[in-house]
C-alpha cells in the first residue's frame, strides 16, 4: 500500500521522492506543475507556449532529481528550490535567447543585471513580429513613437516636412495600428 504523503509537508515529499514512492511523485507534481507554468507563461508574456511548457517539465525534472540523489540541503524547503531552479532556467532562456538575437543582428548587447531584461527581449520580439502586420507609414508611427518616444507633432512633421500631418491624425493612426497588431497577436 503506499503511503500518503502530506502536501504541506514538503519534508516528508521530499522523503518520500527519495524512497521512490509513486504518491509522492505524483503529489509533487500535482503540487508544484499549475503554478511553475503558469510563472513561465507570465514571465513570458504568454507568447512563448512551448518554451514555457519544456521550462516547466526541465524545472520540475531536476527538482525531482535532486530530491531522488538528496541534493536538497533543506527539505522543508522544497518551495524555495523549485522557485530557485525556476529562476535559474527562466535566467538560461533569456540568455539563449539574447545570443540568438545577437547572433542575427552581428552586434552584442551589454548584459544588464536588472529583471527588466526579460521585458524587453519579450517585447522586441513581439514587436518585430507585430511590425510586420502593418502598412509602411503605421510601422513608421509606430516606432516613432514607442521607440523614439516622440510626440504627435514631431511624427506628424516626420510624415510630411512640407505640410505636416495633424497630431489628432497622427494620435488616430497610432491607436488604430496598434489596436490591430494587438487583435491579431491574440492580445484583448
């Protein structure tokens, strides 16, 4: 008969993976699977499914290895090393993700040590992809905008040097490519 294994003592999981108990594995799982994809999902920004999916998988492999082989200094807290190995794995994607980047551009971003990095290699990807969904003039508004961080009036006078386009044309223009990038990514 197998043992019941208590979900709030991780512990007692932890010993029980180590003994190769069948329960255990799968409380662990049970316990441990919803939320770590769903913190990749998020981390992600919910574009990357299938990397988010084989992060999960990785995640909660290694912490059942370790957990088999009695890697884990501190059992009871089990939590704080699979949120540990999250990180770390999540850390990895973003980095080969970066190379990959690099690699295509033939130029090498400095590393910066803040979490915003994961934001905004998300979001140069979704707006490389998303540029391509518009005509030649949105795309230009669009980066005027978001990345040059220019106002109505400057993009207006970019359009035509001659006789500017009016901001309130400008302003409409804007939200109406990036209401239809943000439709067709699936966004809300």
């Amino acid at each position: 008969m197998e043992a019941n294994f208590p979900v709030d003592d991780d512990a007692a999981l932890v010993a029980g993976i180590a003994a190769n108990e069948p329960r255990a594995a799968r409380q662990f799982d049970a316990k441990y699977r919803k939320r770590v994809l769903f913190y990749f999902r998020k981390k992600m920004n919910y574009r990357h499914a299938e990397d988010a999916q084989d992060l999960c998988q990785e995640t909660l492999a290694a912490a059942m290895t370790a957990a088999k082989s009695g890697r884990i200094a501190n059992p009871e807290k089990l939590s704080d090393y699979v949120w540990g190995i999250c990180r770390n794995k999540l850390s990895d994607w973003i980095d080969k993700k970066r190379n990959r980047t690099d690699s295509i551009a033939g130029h090498e971003n400095s590393v910066r040590a803040d979490e915003s990095i994961e934001d905004e290699i998300i979001n140069k990807d979704l707006i490389d992809r998303a540029l391509n969904l518009v005509s030649k003039e949105k795309r230009l508004i669009l980066k005027l905008r978001i990345v040059d961080k220019q106002d109505y009036d400057e993009i207006g006078r970019r359009l035509n040097p001659v006789q500017p386009v009016k901001a309130d044309t400008v302003k409409k223009k804007f939200h109406r490519a990036r209401a239809k990038i943000i439709q067709k990514l699936g966004g809300n």
